[in-house]
C-alpha cells in the first residue's frame, strides 16, 4: 500500500470514525517535558507499563512529529508480553503506528522509519543509559522493568465493544530484523509532493489530509476505513492533543500525574498549539476512575456529553 494518498472532503457528516483516547504522563504543573525538550520521559516503570497496556487494546497508536524527532521513538507494542496481549484479544500483533507532521518535516533517517522493536534493541546489546535513549517516553531499560512490573490498577477496561480483530500470521512466518508494524504519515499540501515521495519511500502510506491543518474528520474517517483503525491512542505532544480536542474528537483521556515540578513558560503542556479562546467553548470531561499507586496518580477522563 506504498504510495502518496490525497484524501477528499467528507461526504457526509454520518461517517463513522474511531474511538480515540490521549494517554500522557504530566507534572503535577501541567508539564510534558521541560522547556528545553531534554527530559520527556519522567513516568515510573508503572506508567510505562500503564501506556505499552493501552497500545495493547489498540488498532493503531499516533504522535507528532515533534516526539519523534526528539529521540528514539519506536511507538512499538513493547515486546512480546504486550504482543501476546494483542493476540489474546484477537488483535494484530502489532498495531498500526501513526505519525502527524502538517509541514511533513521528517527526516528519513530517523530511527522511526527503520526502528528495531523494543525487544530486540535489548538482545542488540542497546545501551539504554545514552543521552538519547534516557530522552525518550519508552526508553529500552524502561520497557525490561515494564515486563516485571506489579499488577496493573484496572483502568484501561473501559473499552468500546468491536475494537478490530485481524487474523494472525501463520506460525511459519520468518523473523523480521525491523519493526514490522505499519507505518503511515498524515501530512498536508504544506509538504510538497518532493517531501511526500521521499517519506513514502520509507512509509507504508503517506495520506495528504488539507491544505494548511490537517483535517481531522477525514483523517479519522481514512484511518476506519482503509486501515481498520476502530481504536486509536494518541501520545501528543501538546499541539497534537489540542487539536484533537478542539475538534472535539477525544472520546477519553488517560492521565497519570506524576510528583515533580518542572515549570518554566516554554515548557510544553499537555494542550499547547491554538486552545479555546472561550471558556463556554473548553473540551469537558468527567472523572471516571482514579487510582493512587505510590506518588503517582492514575486517572482516566471520559467526554461529556455536549448536549448536557
């Protein structure tokens, strides 16, 4: 399926779209990462495990461009414990992986685009404790400390009946040296067709979605329809996230707060980019559950009905 996709408007208003939750860890401020983007993984070998969990309930998992360009992000299902999770419930091994980028600013030699999986950057010999490796959400030593990690608390049960189900490969298939988990860009006219060929050469599928903004409904609509994607998790960053939330598409957020301060005005938040200008006009949700699990706090938020 290798190629460049230029989508059409919708059609219809009626098309159905993806369940979609946010999962991000924050500061007790509101931070995601401090000002200067050096440090963006702060969670506990618990919240990582809270994330590769809810990858593991997911048809496909997104982020901007911005995190993978800060270090080596794999967006990867965490080996072969969360795999099997995948398959217990009739899933993909492997969910789809997503990358945003409007301007399409993406080197094709980021580690995204020829990443080994978690797993086997271990048996590689991966030295987790390199400047870019302890950068990243899902850092190599992390995702060892994961596998051992206690009882999750039940908070990704709250899951939407007919998440897709695909058959699985046959036993015989042979090992593959890189990620194989489908790798899709949604970019817009601001990309230019040079850039867009040059990131289809090292992606599944690049998906031209607008002209200036990525349009989300049809992005979304894309995702069910061609790619199956029923449930999709979104890991910012902020801009990423805001988006969504302006165009009122998050069904759930999940939250783990964690006990630091970062601050710092340029600091990244958990919805940076355009905002709601009017408080009447904010993106609502209320308290599901919540979970205390030593000094980190795990919530998860579902919608509010905007009719009230």
């Amino acid at each position: 399926m290798k190629g460049v996709i230029h989508l059409r408007p919708l059609a219809s208003r009626q098309t159905r779209l993806p369940f979609v939750l946010v999962n991000m860890a924050i500061s007790a401020d509101g931070k995601i990462a401090t000002a200067n983007r050096a440090v963006a993984s702060f969670g506990s070998p618990r919240d990582l495990a809270h994330l590769y969990t809810l990858r593991a309930t997911a048809d496909a998992v997104m982020c901007g461009a911005g995190t993978v360009r800060d270090g080596a992000v794999t967006l990867d299902t965490g080996g072969a414990r969360y795999r099997q999770l995948r398959l217990t419930r009739g899933l993909a091994p492997h969910h789809l992986r997503v990358i945003v980028s409007g301007s399409g600013h993406l080197d094709p030699e980021l580690p995204i685009f020829g990443a080994l999986s978690a797993d086997r950057a271990g048996k590689a010999g991966v030295n987790p404790r390199t400047p870019s490796a302890s950068r990243i959400r899902e850092p190599v030593r992390s995702a060892q400390s994961a596998r051992s990690a206690p009882g999750l608390p039940a908070l990704s049960e709250f899951w939407p009946p007919g998440t897709c189900k695909t058959r699985r490969p046959p036993p015989e298939s042979p090992p593959v040296p890189f990620s194989p988990a489908p790798l899709l860009i949604l970019t817009t006219e601001r990309a230019g067709a040079s850039q867009c060929a040059r990131l289809a050469a090292v992606a599944d599928a690049v998906v031209v979605c607008g002209v200036r903004e990525v349009n989300w409904p049809g992005a979304l609509a894309h995702l069910r329809a061609r790619w199956g994607v029923k449930r999709l998790v979104c890991e910012g960053g902020g801009e990423l996230n805001d988006a969504l939330f302006r165009a009122g598409l998050v069904h759930e957020l999940h939250l783990t707060i964690c006990p630091l301060l970062i601050g710092g005005r340029q600091a990244p938040t958990l919805a940076d980019g355009v905002g709601f200008t009017r408080l009447i006009d904010a993106a609502r949700f209320r308290l599901l559950r919540r979970r205390r699990v030593g000094d980190e706090l795990f919530c998860v938020y579902t919608r509010r009905d905007p009719r009230g």
